[in-house]
C-alpha cells in the first residue's frame, strides 16, 4: 500500500506542480482590472479544480470515481452543466445519499461499490491535501523570507 | 477383494480412515449382487477408485450413497454452480436423478440400484473423523448417517477442490466469494448439519441452481429432499453460498446475505481508512464518520487551494526550481539528478528550495527537530476546523512530512491514528490568515478550540 501511495503522490505531485505553473505564469489574468479577492477567488477555483484534475490523472482512469470526475471537468469546461447528479440511484434519503453527493460519481453505484470507491478516494484526498499542503508552507515560508 | 485394484490414495487425501472405512464397504461392495450388475472389473476398480476419491470423482454410485456424496461436489467450471448438485439422502426406493459433470465422470457410472440397508449399514459401520460433528446431531434415520459419512467426504473434496478437477465447487474463485464459500473442514461442525451447500449466483448472472437446503429444519427432512441435478454450463461463475443454520435458503435471501457481507466487510476496511472510528459500531455512525472525514478532507482542499492562490503570485520562479525536485518527492537519493529543468543559474535556488521542501516532504533522516519544525509547519498551517476531529487531520498532514521515513512505510491507517493520538495532546496553534474566508475559519477554529 505504501508503493502505491508514493507513487501515486509522486505522480500527482508532478501534475499539480505543472497546471500550476501553468496557472500563475500568465499574469495578464491577474491583473489589476479586478478587485484582488476576486483574482484570488478565480485563481483559487482553478487551483482546486486543477488539483482534483490531477489527482484523478494520476489515480488512474481504473476507478470510477476518476473518470466521474474527468468527464465532470470536461463537460464543465465546455460551460455545459450537466447535471448527473442523480441520474441512477434515485435520490436516497440520509447518509447513504449524502454520501452519493460526496464521491465524484456516487449516484450512480449500488452501495457496495459505492463503499469501495470511497475507500479509494478517501486515500487519495488525503495524499492530495498532503501535498497541497506541502506545497502551500513551501511557498508561503519561502515568501515570508 | 482386491487391493490391487485399488488406486492408491492421492498423496493428499487426508482422511486415512475413509480408506479403511471404505474396505469393509468395498468389500461388501464386491460380494453385493446389487452394486455390480455385471462384476466387471472395470466397475469394480471404479468404484473402489471412487470409494477412494471421493473428492473427484462424483459418481453415481448409489442413490443414497453417493448421492449424499454428490452433494456440493461438483464443479462446472470452477466456480460452476451446484446445478448438479445432488441430492442427498433419500429413500432408498426413490432413484438419484444425477446426471454427472461430464468432466468428472469420464466414466458414465451406471446408476446402480438402489442400495438398500446395505448401505446403510456400510455407512454406520464406518467412523471417520470429520462426521463426528455430524453424527452428533441425532440421525433421524439412517441416511443422515450415511449422509454424514458422506459429508465428511464432501467437505475433503471442498477442501481441495483444485487439485482435482477444475470444475469442482471451486472455494473461491471468483472475487465474489467471499464469506460463503463453503467452509470446508469437519471444524465447523455446527454449519454443517446439512450436508447440501446451497449455491447462489453472482448478482451478474441470477442462472441460479441452487440445492435447496433446509439447514434449520429437522434432520429428517434431509432426506427427503430431492432435487433435480440439472447440468449447468460449465462456464458461469457463481458465487458459492451456503445457508446457516435456521437461516432462509432461497436464492434471494441467500443473494442479499452475499451483498450484505459484501458491504459489511467494505464498511470495515474504511473503518481502517478513517481515523478514530474504531469505537463507532454501526452502519449509522460509521457512515456518518465516513462523510465528515471526506467532507473535512474536501474543505482542506477548498482551503489550501485558496491559500495556494493567496500566496502564489511571489512564487512563480521558485516553482521551476520546486518542479523537478518535487517530482521525486520520495526518493533523497535523487537528488543530483534534479536540475534536469532548471537551468545553472537556477541551481542554487534550487537546491535551496530543494532543501527546505525536500526536508518538510521527505523528512530527511535527521527529522529529530520534531517538535520545532513542528511547530514552525503548524503555523503556516491553516486549515478550516470545525470539529475537534479535523484538528487530527491537520496534524497528520504534518506530520508526515517529518516522519516522512516512516510515512512511506507505515499504512495511512496507523499513521493517522498516530497524528489522531498526538493530535490530542496538542493544542491547535493560532494562525495568521489573509483574507475572508480563511479569517472566518480562523474564527471557527478559535470558537472550537476555546
């Protein structure tokens, strides 16, 4: 378990790191035409989703929550919201649904996969906001210098 | 009687007594007019080879007999439903309706007649180990005996199902079968008062064949059970299921009771992955800790995206530097070769950053500084609370960057659960924060920790 998680951190590691490079080097967005909570904002709405792009990159296209969450990222970038949200499992009351909500995906699994692929995105969420975080003190420790 | 005849044993062939159960009866065997029409040697040897491997072969050798004997052996294709299953014990006068896997039976067996007492008698005569459970239960009549000899033969063919053939009851084959799957062995002798094992399919293919089995009910009616052994492809897989005791044993109840495993042995395995749900019992609570950990894990990424955003804009010519050396955030030993895309002039900034990320991500050996370099991590750790159990997360996620040398080895589970424990112990240190959401987080958080 502990090869998988290294290499799936490397990996998203390496993805994240290039989209954001990507994200902050072409400034002409940031620029002063906007309020600076309104850049961050936008900037920070990227970032995030440049993160879960990666991390489902880097999980590999094997789960279903991964491609769940590309397809999401792909129809949302071509502005259309489709909304999938509850297209299989009819909207289920309680825990079970809240949780449908909370996995990229869910409300389409019965409940046993729905159980295996939380398991799954849970271990990755929390290697993604390892190194997000990692990466947040790396820079904010090297700007306070 | 001829030994010669005889096969010898399968090296794996545990129940050395059945050999010398199955003398007298191989003996009786021979000399009964009923069981060998014709004394053909060939017969003879296969039956007595049949006596021997009672794993294998599935031979319809008596209706009784090896009726109780079929019972759950067989397999088409592995996984192969007990659609042949047969039935065990019954009347003597009423005839086994076997039709036997073609694999395993190269050899038709002819129907014998029905056995009578004889079998019977063979059958009491005969003490092998594993039946002692079954024996325990109060044989009604004299089948259950025989069909208790004949479990404990079943239950060695389960065992080994492999060796064998492949399309013996396979154990496990498929993912699916878990639980189930008959356990076989004479050790669990309470479950295996009836000797049918009822079969149930994968929610894929509901084809099911499924040997009735009345494992709750009085013993009697064992034998009086009596189902068709239908031939069943060989090539679906099924998942393998036998009803416990006093449990329903329809296909459905037997399909949800997988499912339901299925789920519980899930909702285990995630109570592994969420830090403090070991007290939690219950479907209720432990899926309530599911969603809060995966709904906190969501905030810390909403946070530290924003954070990332707040603080970026000065970083963009450490993030060339930090690319490289970040893509092989495990491995220290990488470490020259990591200006592949920086260039010279960058090198030194590099290995600057390199350095203090490689020492937050990699904790480097000499992470004794522990608590220091702890504490200096937590300050600029913001993360949203709004729980006391979110603060573990937090923890965790720095701590792992010192422990790094451990973290790599250690499973998430325990590692959590250590920055859980130490998490405790810790107070939450304050933070300065930029901008409105973060502040009214760090407001939540003083309100939480007060």
């Amino acid at each position: 378990m502990s090869a998988t998680t290294e290499q799936l951190e490397r990996n998203f590691t390496h993805r994240f790191l290039t989209s954001l490079r990507r994200i902050n080097s072409p400034d002409s967005k940031t620029t002063t035409t906007h309020a600076a909570g309104l850049v961050i904002r936008r900037r920070s709405l990227r970032i995030k989703r440049a993160a879960y792009s990666s991390m489902a990159r880097a999980a590999g296209s094997h789960r279903a929550w991964t491609r769940a969450l590309l397809s999401r990222a792909r129809s949302q970038r071509r502005r259309q919201q489709h909304d999938v949200h509850r297209r299989r499992q009819g909207r289920e009351m309680g825990r079970a649904g809240k949780l449908r909500g909370l996995v990229p995906g869910g409300s389409r699994m019965e409940m046993g996969q729905l159980l295996e692929e939380t398991a799954h995105y849970v271990q990755c969420l929390a290697v993604q906001v390892r190194v997000m975080q990692a990466v947040a003190d790396h820079f904010s420790s090297s700007s306070s210098m | 009687m001829d030994r010669a005849s005889f096969l010898p044993p399968p090296p794996d062939f545990h129940y050395a007594d059945s050999a010398a159960l199955l003398d007298p009866a191989a003996a009786k065997w021979h000399h009964h007019p009923y069981h060998y029409h014709d004394a053909e040697q060939q017969q003879q040897q296969r039956l007595q080879y049949n006596f021997h491997q009672q794993q294998q072969e599935v031979g319809s050798l008596g209706d009784d007999y090896m009726g109780c004997v079929l019972n759950g052996f067989h397999g088409d294709g592995g996984d192969g439903g007990l659609g042949e299953v047969v039935e065990m014990s019954r009347s003597p006068s009423s005839s086994i309706q076997l039709k036997p896997d073609p694999g395993f039976f190269a050899n038709g067996w002819p129907d014998f007649a029905p056995v009578g007492n004889h079998v019977y008698g063979i059958s009491r005569t005969s003490s092998c180990p594993p039946t002692a459970a079954e024996s325990s239960s109060p044989p009604a009549m004299e089948t259950p005996a025989a069909a208790s000899v004949v479990d404990g033969s079943k239950k060695r063919k389960l065992d080994k199902p492999q060796q064998r053939s492949p399309k013996v009851v396979a154990v496990d084959e498929n993912g699916e079968s878990k639980t189930k799957k008959v356990k076989a062995g004479c050790g669990d002798g309470g479950d295996k008062k009836s000797s049918v094992s009822s079969s149930s399919s994968s929610s894929k293919n509901k084809n099911k064949s499924v040997k009735k089995e009345n494992s709750g009910g009085d013993s009697s009616s064992k034998e009086n059970n009596s189902s068709k052994v239908t031939h069943e492809v060989q090539k679906t897989d099924y998942i393998h299921v036998r009803a416990r005791r006093g449990q329903a044993t329809d296909s459905h109840s037997l399909a949800e009771r997988v499912r339901r495993e299925k789920i519980s042995e899930r909702m285990k395995y995630l109570q592994d992955l969420v830090p403090g749900c070991n007290k939690i019992t219950g479907k209720a609570g432990m899926l309530d800790e599911i969603i809060n950990y995966v709904q906190s894990l969501q905030r810390q990424v909403e946070f530290l995206s924003m954070k990332l955003a707040a603080v970026n804009p000065g970083m963009d010519f450490n993030i060339d530097s930090l690319f490289p050396k970040e893509a092989v955030a495990s491995g220290g030993n990488n470490f020259p070769a990591m200006g592949m895309s920086s260039s010279s002039s960058d090198m030194a900034a590099a290995y600057l950053h390199l350095n203090s990320l490689q020492q937050q991500l990699l904790g480097c050996s000499g992470l004794d500084m522990g608590m220091t370099a702890d504490l200096g991590l937590r300050r600029t750790i913001s993360a949203p609370i709004t729980n006391p159990e979110t603060e573990t997360f937090i923890d965790s996620s720095c701590f792992p960057l010192q422990q790094q040398a451990s973290i790599w080895d250690a499973d998430l589970p325990s590692l959590y659960q250590v920055a859980f424990d130490q998490a405790r112990a810790a107070s939450f240190p304050s933070q300065q924060f930029a901008g409105t959401e973060r502040g009214k987080k760090m407001e939540t958080l003083k309100r939480s920790s007060s």
